[in-house]
C-alpha cells in the first residue's frame, strides 16, 4: 500500500467500528446495472485493486483526508489495497481516481475558480474518474458522495456502515453540487459532557470525523472545535451568541450607566450576567459607536492571528438572552415609529454593517431574531450583509408537526415576512431538547425534518443551528438517528430520508433493526396522530404511552435485545431506547406501575434496569471522571441524585388540585425544604400535613410572633411582618389569622420565576422551600414561568391564637404552582 507520507501518523486512533458481515448484506446499496455499462467505474474487481487514488503534488488537508478515507473503506470492504499517489509520480497501468485541485481535473473542465468553498464536482474522463472541488473541502464532500453510493455510512462516533462486496463499482456521470445550507450545525450538547468527563482523546477524534463525515460544519461550544468549520458557520469569538456585552462591556456601567438599558421606573440596569438579562441603550449613537471599534478591534486581533485563508468573516453582535428592553424616551420614539423593539436592533446594527462594509467588504453581522427582538421594522430593515438568524418560536410552537401544520402558523408567518427582507437569513432550530423531557417521553420528530429543510430554504435561509441537547443518561429515543438524517439532508435535500433511516437501523441496531423500525414507526404514527398542541416547554405524556403500549413497547424492546450478542453494542443500543420508558414508569408510578407488576415486572426490577443501562451509556466511552460536577452538563453523579429521587414517596397532589391538568401544575413539599437550624427553622413531624411533614420557624421570643409583628434588622437593613410570605419579589401578609390552628390555603398571584432564585419563603425567609425546578429556559416574552403561587399554612401559640395551650410558630407543609387563571382548582371547604 502506497500512503506516500500523506497518511497522519494518528490515523491509527480513527479506525472505526464496521457493522457485522451479517448485516451488511442488508445495507442498501447502490442499485443493480447492466453489465458493464460504458459508465462505470470499477475500484476494486475480485477483491483486487482496480485504480489508483492521485492527490494533486500539493493537496490540501482535506483532500488528504479524503483519499485517506476513500483508500481506508474500500479495504474495509473488499480487502483490496489501493494505492495513494501525488500527480508527477509514476504511475501504474491503472485507470485513475483524482481527488482534489488536480492540473487533471483543470484540464478536463473544472474551474476552481467557479466552485464554492464546499462545492463538489465529479467529471468522468474517459476510463479515469475526477472527484474535485473547492477549497478547503469540496473535493472530501465528492469522495463521501461516491462512499454513500457505495454503502459507506458514518452512522455515529462509534459505527459505520462498511458493506462486504469483492467488486467495488459505480455507474458515474457528470455532477457538480454544493451543500443545501452554508451553515450545518446541530448542538447536541456532548462535547461539553465530553470535556467535562474526559472521556479519551481517541473518542473525541472519532466525534470529530463522525461531523466531518455528515457534512457538519461548525462548533457547537467554544470548548471543541470540530476538524472543519465553514466560513458561515466559523464564529470566532466567545460567546458566539448574546454578545452585546461582548462589544459593550458591563464594567462600562460605572462610567456609562447612560449606555444600559432604563427600566419602567427610570433606572439604568447594568446587565445581570455577560449573556442575559439586561441590555443595552441602542438609541444612544455612542453606544454603536463603542460597539464599532469593538468590532474593528477583534476584526484585526483574528486576522493578525490567522493566515489570511482563514479570515473569519462571520461575526455575532446580539441581544442578550432574557433581554431587558430601554425605556429611555428615544429608544421608546424608535420602536413606536418602527412598530417593533426590533427597529432599535435594526437602526444599531445597520449602523456597525455599513460602516465595516467601507473596511472590509467581506465581513458579515450576524444577529439573532429573538424574544424581545423578533419581528421586522417597519422603516429600516436589516442591511444586506446583515446575516439574520431567526429563533424558532419554540415555546408556544410544536416541534412534533411540521411548520407547514396549523398549531406552527404563527411560526410560518415569521418565515414569510423574512422571506421579502433583503438581508441574509440563518435559523436557531429547536427540537425536543433534553432540558424540556420531564417526565421522560417516548416521541420522535423525524417527520418534521425534511419538510422543514425544504420549507426554510424557500424562505431564503442558508443556514441552519438546531438545538437538540441530548440527555446523557435517558437519551430521547431514535436521537441518533435523526441526528444522522437532519445531517445528510442539510447536505442533500433529495435524499430519501426513509432509506436514510433504514440505513441507520440496519447498520445501528444489527440484527434486532426490524423490531427498532418497528418501534420507530409506532412512535412516529403516534406523534402524528396526536390531536393537541405540544409547545416545547410543557409537552404532555403522549396518548398512545398507555400502560398496555408501554408494556407491549417493552416487550419488543426486550425480544429486540434478545437478537443481537449479550453485551454487544447493539444490545447497549436496544438498552438505550428502553430508558425513556423505565424512567417514565418511575416517573409516573402512580399511572403505570400497578399494570407493570401484574405483569410480574416489580417497581424494584424497572428501577435496577433504569439504573444499570444509564449507567452503562453513561460509561460507555471510559470518562475518566464520570462523576464530574458541572454547571453545563448532567454526570454520573447527577444521575445518581436523579435516582435516589425515584426512591422517594411521590408527593401527593392535594385535593384542591387534583383536577388541574398535571401539564399546568408543580407540586412541592418535603424534598425541597430548607431547613435553618440558626434561626430556629426545622422540619417536624405533623399528623396534619398529607406527607406527615411540615416545616416549622419557632423563634423563642414571642415579640416576634403575632399577626401584626413586624420583626426588624437590628442594624435597621429589613423589616418583615411575621405573616409575610413571597417569591420571586412578590409578597403577602395573612391578616387576619384563622383561629382554629389548622392548614389553609392561601395564594400569590402572578409570580414570574427566575433562574437561581426561584425561593419560597416565609417568616422573616427563616422558612424557605426551593422551587428551581419549575423554572424553564425561555425566551424572555413568553410567561412560560407564569405562575400562581399556592401554599398550605398553619399558625399556632398565644401570640397568633389567643388562648393557645401550643407553641408559638408559623408551619408551611406544601406549595403548589398553577397556571393563572386555572379553572379546575376546587374551593377550600
């Protein structure tokens, strides 16, 4: 075998994993032809080699890359060793493969020239083959084309398809295609696991070449840089996305409170965090102007930093996430004459647009169409090389039908009037994202990508960011799989997507695929047949995830796993698709867990199995810190906590809300309180309480007790009546008190959650229940963490009670989050 030193040294860590003879013979394939047609070209006869791979005397690195893999596989395939060769080299009697920016190809009609960066072309030439294209990697795009007709897939980081054939051939004619999206990323979250964990360089490699391979394109987190990443993709800095507090810095505030955004009561607010929740005074002409230089600064560090065939051209200047708008006078006249607060995005980023297109004509502004600054102004739309990134509406649309389906129409009509807007357009998708599957789900959304793909490239978008953060120990169910079709289709819109998806089930799943495909087809006629909306952020439980379908779903996963060899890695796969239902019924219990013993599966059995295959696919790349702690990913560790949850008594949903439907209803007592010893706060024993538990403040001096009390700081800092309860900045006083001593139930309304403050408290905050749970990510418009705030109080001793033989205290047992304006709540009696 002739490698000629083009072949890395590494190349030994990027051997991947073939699928078994017996199921190879299955992969699809190219079809049957006539006997030797006169455009066919042979690689390997009879297990012997048939061409030979010419480089050009100069190939790039992916074009290395590409004949390496084109060598590499048809080996895997036939055992045939085909040799690599530079242009100039002698050559054998054979005919010939060239691969990249050849002076063959040049001479035999391609014109680099005239091919985009990512831009393939396949020239047949007599009895030899050209497979070039633009550079860096037009021409890997081509020889992966070929590899795909020949039944070669990257199925994953740890499976591809490699077809057993002695006689490697394909009728080929002229072509020449560029990718459907300029910009391919799909975050799924596991580089930040990865790193997080450590699993071993060899894996992560293998991630890389597994993206290179499906044609993705760029970085997912600035921790991991994949082996290619697109010029409309390649966003140089940190963070890629609510960056306004990277160009105008926060530490301005104290000198320039006047470039911040002013809330309703006249107060400049200094962002809370780098990327979210506040803003910035985009009337205010110096604050562009600040943001400008800033630009032109980075514009210099990368280019000085970088050979110039690798400029970054892209870069990303967008309202922070949780965004806070300006309230200042100007910028309220700039949105009333633009009709949307987008016109302040519009007339500032316009402004940094024009001015960098006199420097430097080739760079392009991205910004993001989100929350606060979604729609289209009405007097200045975004400039030309204005890149708009529009964000899915996610949260009251549903990611389960496609956008073309009614419940998505107000999504469409975003589409449409971007559609007519002169600027560029890129798309922040979102799918059925792990953060959103509680309790764990069994659903697909594999009927939505094509027809999406289609629907947004008519729009005029050319690039696609689709977030579908995979959970690390229940991973949704046939992720991979759509993960592996959304990826070709960005690259090729006319690909079949069923044959796609047999493709991965034939060589992911072995010999147990026809029961996946199955189960896969289920879910995905039980998903279309679903009659209601399923926003992102509060899905329901499917219909069809009866006990019986969950029980015979279970049964077929287990007769699946039976097929293939115990222990193996498509048994470990069969395992994975099981997680969403064990977790599910441990989840649920009350609803499932009565049919499942029936039929002799024990809530002890569901949660060994549960435990034991997370813990398997937790494990599965070796991390050397499986038990990681982190603020951006789920470990083995949080896995853990998860589980000890499960062996925990389910809180009870008290009567008053028991016909809330469970999608607009959080419940919280015992497992969240937070006890402080210091101040006299504990939790008790209390045959009241429906959990037998309470949590009780008992300060021993009664001039802080009463319902009129008001205990204050010493040091003159806080007063609190003794009967004020809150959440989130919204508070209440009980007065009167109810004399009889017992649990009643009493409301907040109107509470709006916040990340990392989501408490509930009670006297003088000595009582505190942690409500974090029910907070959800979302996009700063939507009142997705709307909530009323209900809770179960009692009041005992002399100083509340006149009379009282008990002790002074203030009891809270349970508190109960509901939509405002539920209906279904009963009244206390």
């Amino acid at each position: 075998m002739k490698f000629l030193s083009l072949i890395p040294a590494f190349f030994a860590l990027f051997l991947t994993v073939s699928c078994c003879p017996d199921h190879c013979k299955t992969c699809p394939g190219p079809e049957a032809a006539p006997a030797k047609p006169s455009n066919e070209f042979a690689f390997v006869r009879n297990g012997t080699a048939s061409c030979v791979i010419v480089l050009p005397a100069e190939a790039g690195k992916f074009e290395c890359q590409a004949a390496d893999d084109l060598q590499s596989y048809l080996k895997q395939m036939s055992g045939a060793e085909v040799a690599v060769l530079k242009e100039g080299d002698p050559m054998p009697d054979l005919p010939r493969v060239y691969i990249g920016q050849t002076a063959f190809a040049s001479a035999h009609g391609a014109d680099f020239s005239k091919l985009g960066d990512e831009e393939y072309q396949i020239i047949p030439a007599g009895r030899d083959l050209v497979v070039t294209g633009g550079r860096p990697i037009g021409s890997f795009y081509g020889v992966w084309k070929l590899l795909n007709r020949l039944g070669v897939w990257s199925l994953s980081m740890e499976q591809d398809v490699v077809p057993e054939k002695k006689d490697a051939a394909l009728c080929v004619k002229a072509e020449r295609h560029a990718p459907e999206f300029s910009g391919r990323i799909i975050y799924d979250g596991l580089p930040i696991h990865y790193k997080a964990t450590q699993i071993p360089p060899g894996w992560f490699e293998r991630y890389g070449l597994y993206l290179l391979r499906n044609g993705i394109n760029g970085r997912q987190h600035h921790i991991y840089s994949p082996p290619y990443v697109g010029k409309m993709s390649d966003v140089p800095h940190s963070p890629v996305a609510h960056t306004f507090c990277l160009y105008v810095p926060r530490r301005l505030f104290e000198k320039h409170p006047e470039y911040f955004a002013m809330d309703k009561a006249g107060k400049r607010r200094k962002p809370e965090q780098e990327t979210a929740r506040g803003g910035l005074c985009l009337s205010n002409p110096e604050v562009a102007e600040y943001a400008l230089n800033s630009l032109r600064s980075l514009i210099k560090k990368h280019r000085a930093e970088r050979p110039k065939e690798q400029w970054p051209i892209l870069y990303d200047i967008s309202a922070l996430d949780l965004a806070q708008a300006c309230e200042c006078p100007n910028c309220r006249a700039v949105a009333a004459e633009e009709g949307t607060e987008a016109g302040l995005l519009s007339r500032f980023i316009n402004h940094i647009a024009e001015n960098i297109r006199k420097e430097y004509p080739d760079i392009m502004i991205r910004t993001l169409s989100y929350g606060l600054a979604s729609g289209f102004p009405k007097k200045t739309p975004f400039a030309e090389n204005v890149l708009l990134q529009l964000c899915d509406k996610f949260v009251t649309g549903d990611c389960f039908k496609p956008l073309s389906h009614p419940f998505n129409a107000p999504s469409r009509a975003m589409f449409e009037e971007a559609a007519k807007q002169k600027c560029q357009l890129a798309v922040w998708d979102y799918w059925n994202m792990s953060m959103y599957c509680k309790p764990p789900r069994m659903e697909v959304i594999f009927d939505t990508i094509q027809p999406d793909f289609r629907y947004m490239k008519s729009c005029g978008v050319t690039g696609l960011f689709i977030e579908a953060e995979k959970h690390v120990f229940i991973p949704q169910n046939f992720m991979d799989l759509e993960f592996f079709t959304a990826s070709q289709l960005m690259m090729d819109l006319d690909q079949d997507p069923e044959m796609l998806a047999d493709v991965f089930l034939n060589g992911y799943y072995g010999a147990a695929a026809p029961d996946m495909k199955k189960l896969f087809n289920e879910l995905r006629e039980g998903v279309k047949k679903y009659p209601d909306l399923q926003p992102g952020m509060r899905s329901k439980v499917w219909d069809y995830m009866t006990p019986e379908w969950l029980w015979n779903t279970w049964e077929l996963l287990e007769k699946a796993a039976s097929k293939v060899p115990a222990g193996s890695r498509y048994q470990r796969r069969v395992h994975d698709e099981s997680l969403c239902l064990l977790w599910l019924i441990l989840e649920k219990r009350g609803a499932n867990l009565k049919y499942f013993n029936e039929k002799g599966l024990t809530r002890e059995k569901i949660f060994e199995l549960a435990k034991d295959r997370s813990m398997a696919h937790l494990m599965k790349y070796e991390p050397a810190e499986p038990d990681a702690k982190s603020n951006y990913t789920k470990t083995r560790y949080n896995c853990e906590m998860e589980l000890n949850r499960m062996n925990l008594a389910p809180l009870p949903v008290p009567p008053k809300f028991a016909e809330v439907d469970p999608v607009n209803l959080r419940v919280f007592g015992i497992y969240q309180y937070q006890p402080l010893a210091d101040y006299n706060s504990s939790v008790v024993d209390d045959p009241d309480s429906p959990t037998g538990k309470a949590l009780r403040a008992t300060d021993p001096d009664p001039a802080k007790h009463g319902a009129k009390t008001v205990v204050r700081d010493p040091k003159g800092k806080w007063s609190f009546r003794s009967t004020q309860f809150g959440l989130c900045g919204k508070e209440i006083v009980v007065d009167p008190v109810p004399q009889d001593e017992k649990y009643q139930w009493y409301v907040i309304r109107d509470v709006t959650l916040k990340p990392e403050y989501a408490w509930f408290w009670g006297y003088v905050w000595h009582l505190q229940i942690v409500l974090d749970a029910a907070y959800q990510i979302d996009d700063g418009v939507s009142k997705e963490n709307l909530w009323d705030c209900w809770f179960s109080a009692k009041f005992t001793g002399p100083e509340y009670v006149p009379g009282s033989k008990k002790g002074n205290g203030v009891w809270v047992d349970t508190v109960v989050l509901t939509r405002p304006g539920e209906t279904k709540i009963k009244e206390s009696e």
